[in-house]
C-alpha cells in the first residue's frame, strides 16, 4: 500500500492540475471576454469585437445613408435643371412669337398704308387723265358731231401717254415698296431673334 506522504503528493497533484485547468479555464473566459467587450484600463485600451462590429454596422450604415441621400439630391438637382430647361425654352419661343407677331403686325400695317396711298395716287390720276364730258344742252347750234369732237378733244396730244407712264410708274413704286417694307420687316426679325439671350436665367414658381 501506498504510504499517506504518496497519497498526498498525489491529491496535491490532482489539485494542482485541477487548479491549472481552472486557472487555463479562467485565462480563456477572460481573453475572449477581452475580445467580446474590450478591455479599457487607463493607458491601456483594447477595443472588442462587439464595439468594432457595431462601428462598422454604424460606419456601413451611414455609407448606405449619405449613398441615399446623394441619390436623392442628384435626382432633385435633375429635376431642377430639366424644369429649368423647360422654363427657357418656354421663355425664348414665348420671345421669338411675340417678336414674330410684332413684326406681322407692323409690317401689315406699313403695308397697308402704302396700298391704301396707291389707290389714292391712282384715283387722282384717273380724275386728271379722264376727259371732261361736255354738259348736257350745251350743243353749238350748226355744229357737226365730228366738230364737237374734235374741239372737246384734249389740247394736248401727248396726255393719254404721260397718264399710261404715270400709272405705271406708280406701280412699280408700289411693288418695291412692298418688296422693301418685306425686306425692312425681315432684318428686323432676324435683329431681334438674334438679340434674344438664351442663356438669361429667370425664376419661374413651379
């Protein structure tokens, strides 16, 4: 049999080596627990897994957040420039019509005052170049219808000509007055089309 001294030695060992175990056992909770939640001993700090998996859920988190809004404020910066690209196209065709009509207008009205001091002109000269009809109960007593004739005759043989060159010189005066209220009307259209700014900004409410 084994003496008492050997059966102590061997409890002590038991229990030594249960101790280290239980000393192993508790080294291992706490460096995991150290791992887990940190370890933060003035100076020394150790930040766990924990701590740095939530930041980098935050940090994700917030990537994903400003990722969005980024979005966001691009897509509303696109509709902005498309409805204030809308907005000046809208206000050069509103310039360019309104020019147009401007010009149709003052160009009908030129034009027609000019025909209308045409037909006056070529009244005054059918009243000049129209002969004038003898009065009625005037008849010379003895005098022959080819007498009468001649002595209402104009004195002047060359009226009937002058009258023709006059009527068509009028005319000609009237077709290029049209031709230059045209040309008038349209170097001012194109004046004032080129004059339009299309890069002028201007806040419309939406």
């Amino acid at each position: 049999m084994k003496s008492l001294q050997q059966r102590v030695a061997a409890f002590a060992a038991r229990i030594g080596l249960t101790g280290l175990v239980v000393v192993l056992l508790g080294a291992a909770l706490v460096v995991q627990t150290v791992r887990l939640e940190g370890f933060h001993i003035w100076p020394v700090s150790v930040t766990g897994w924990i701590k740095s998996a939530q930041l980098r859920a935050n940090e994700r988190d917030a990537e994903r957040t400003a990722h969005r809004e980024t979005k966001i404020r691009i897509a509303e910066a696109a509709r902005e420039a498309q409805r204030l690209e809308r907005a000046r196209l809208e206000r050069i065709r509103a310039e360019q019509q309104e020019i147009s009509d401007a010009i149709r207008q003052g160009y009908a009205s030129r034009l027609a005052a000019a025909r209308t001091r045409a037909d006056r002109l070529r009244k005054e000269l059918q009243a000049r170049t129209q002969p004038a009809a003898a009065p009625a109960g005037l008849a010379v007593p003895g005098l022959s219808a080819t007498a009468a004739g001649i002595a209402g005759a104009p004195e002047d043989p060359r009226l009937p000509a002058a009258a023709l060159a006059a009527a068509e010189e009028l005319e000609r005066n009237l077709i290029a007055t049209e031709q230059a209220l045209q040309l008038d009307a349209l170097i001012d259209w194109i004046r004032q089309q080129t004059a339009i700014d299309p890069n002028k900004s201007e806040e419309i409410q939406p």
